[in-house]
C-alpha cells in the first residue's frame, strides 16, 4: 500500500467516524428530549436510560446511516481536496482516475465488512435490549386484543381460538384442525390451552379429539390435560413493535421458514430485513465511489455546489429507498428487488457518471 493509498483511506475513514459521531450524537440528545417524559412518568432509572436504552441505541443509529454518512463524507474531503487542488496534483502526477478510486474502494469495504458483522450478530441483541426498554418505558403496555383468531401451523393444519391472554400465554375455546384436501381428518378442541416455560410446550386442558374417516367417526375424551408441541408460539402473540430488527441473520431465515410454512401474512418486513443486511454493505462501496466521482472536480465556486449535489443525491437515495420499501411492505412488490433497486438505480448512476469524469 502506497504513501497515498493510506493517507486517502485515513481521511475517508477520520471524516466518516466524525460525521457519524456528530449525526449520533445529535440524534441522542433529539431523542432524549422527545422521551425524558416518559422516563420520569415510567420511573426508568439513569442506569437503565443509559446502558439499556441509549448504549444501543448509539449503534443502531450509526448503522443505519451508515451508507448516507460515507456518501457525504466522501463528497465533503474530497471536494476540500479537489479545492486545493490535491486531487489534480494526484491525477497530473501519473496517477489514473481508476488508481485513485482505490482507496476509497478499500476505506468503503473496511466499513462495509464491519457493518455487515454489526447487523448480523451484534446490532440484533442490542437492538433486543432497547426494544425491550421501548416496550416496557416508551411504548404503551402491549395486550392481544385479536378475537375469533384463525392462524395457520402447518400444511393443511389451522388453529382457532376466541381470545388470548399473553401475560398468562392462555388461549380460550382452542380448535385444531387437519384437512386432506376439502375433508376434515381430525379436529381437537379444547377449553384453554397454556404455554409451560419449563417444557417450551402447550399444555391442552379439557379436551376432545374427533377423528374422522371412511365409516369412521371416533370421539376421544379427557378431562385432564396433555402436553403437546405445536407450531405456534407466545412470541407469535407478543408486540411486533421491531421485533425483526432483533433476530441474527439465521433466526431471520428460521422465522421466515416458519412464516412460509404456516402461509402467514407479515412475512415482508422479515425479508426485507433480511436482504437489507446483504445489500447495505454493497450501497456503502457504491455510494463512496458516487461521492468521489460527484466532488473530484475543482470548480469555482469552492466546494458548496458539490456538497449541495450531494446533499440532493442523498435525499433522492432515501426517498427511493422508503418507497420501495414501504412498497414491498404493502406485499406490491418483491421484497429482494424493493431492497437492491436502490443500489441498482444508483448503481448504473454511477457508472455514467464514472465515464463523464476527464481523465
């Protein structure tokens, strides 16, 4: 690595941590101001504000910018180096555009690698912490409400209960039933049935279980109880306040398997969750050469016309990026296609405008 290769990659790596500090920062005190309310009204203690909520909300929060902070990093040093005329002294020296895009290639994967690794493993149980002091200081208290609830578990396998205490984890008047087909193999009723921690099972009181066939109809009745597995859960009926935002890249793919098994509504935000933690990375890279290629001319009017085109591009960046998502989200458009047509648009953005730079 060159004398010039690590001197670009420490100012694109020192602008953008300070950018995302100052960003962090400023969001932190925001947000602190829109809930000490609810702190003092909640009796959250300092402990809990500091180290359950705003130690990792602090990350959360650099993550997420991520991409836009290296665009207008990288627009912001490199217009102050193209002002000064740094960056044509570099390209006048021998040194080609392509050669100069390097560094910030490197600078962008040395980021992108880290975030990647951040929102796979690390950001989802800091992200449980504060989800969990949302639900229990910000958030109203959670109670499900649903009744004549009708949920699908497996092929062909659909349960029924009329209503659901999720602070006992107890469903009332509880049915299920399986289907060859249109006809009906068995059903099972029961009065309540209740989640045991210990077992991770349903315990299934009072119950009867009809099974039918060809010149079959058998009742069975018990007036105790069975502990039983089924493909339901307690955190099936639990506040979904985020609650995607809190499972690893695996428990991501388990609990979008266990959404299409059942042929469950709400399946969206889980992918989208999921490919974006593939496709933010790769935003990162093209957003920083995009940054190089907008700011590496030398104008007259200093930097402020790049940095406002900056600006302008970044704006249109989480414009397209909220559409489409909150178009996927509606179930209107492939949740893949809804997270990578960002960097795609912006992708080909770049490569024209890559072949406008002089050389």
């Amino acid at each position: 690595m060159k004398t010039l290769d690590k001197y670009l990659i420490k100012k694109f790596l020192s602008t953008y941590v300070f950018s995302v500090l100052v960003i962090v920062l400023i969001v932190m005190v925001i947000d602190y101001g829109d809930h000490n309310d609810d702190f003092v009204q909640n009796n959250a203690s300092n402990i809990e504000v500091l180290l359950d909520y705003y130690l990792n909300l602090a990350p959360y929060w650099a993550n997420y910018i991520s991409p836009l902070m290296i665009f207008i990093s990288t627009v912001f040093f490199t217009a102050k180096m193209a002002a000064h005329t740094e960056i044509i002294s570099i390209l006048t020296s021998g040194i080609s555009f392509r050669r100069l895009m390097v560094p910030y290639i490197l600078g962008a994967a040395i980021v992108a690698v880290f975030s990647f690794l951040m929102m796979g493993w690390v950001l989802p149980k800091a992200n449980a912490k504060r989800i969990a002091f949302e639900n229990k200081y910000i958030q109203e208290s959670f109670f499900f409400s649903d009744r004549d609830f009708h949920m699908t578990v497996a092929p062909d396998t659909y349960v029924y209960f009329s209503s659901y205490n999720n602070q006992s984890k107890t469903a009332f008047d509880f049915t299920i039933e399986k289907f060859e087909g249109n006809e009906l193999l068995e059903k099972l009723s029961a009065r309540r049935i209740t989640w045991i921690d210990t077992l991770e099972k349903w315990r299934i009181y009072d119950y009867q279980i009809r099974d039918l066939g060809i010149m079959k109809d058998d009742i069975t009745v018990n007036r105790q109880y069975v502990d039983s597995t089924i493909n339901m859960f307690p955190t099936d009926f639990e506040s979904n306040h985020s609650i995607h935002e809190t499972f690893t890249i695996s428990q991501l793919n388990k609990q979008i398997k266990l959404l299409e098994s059942r042929g469950s509504e709400g399946i969206e935000p889980f992918k989208i969750e999921l490919y974006q933690r593939f496709a933010t990375p790769f935003a990162v890279i093209i957003l920083s050469v995009m940054g190089l290629i907008v700011s590496a001319r030398k104008r007259r009017g200093g930097v402020g016309l790049q940095i406002a085109i900056g600006f302008v591009l970044a704006f249109i960046y989480i414009l397209f990026y909220i559409m489409s998502k909150g178009i996927a989200e509606s179930g209107n458009m492939d949740p893949l296609l809804a997270v990578w047509l960002p960097n795609i648009v912006f992708g080909f953005i770049a490569t024209f405008m890559y072949f406008t730079v002089p050389r």
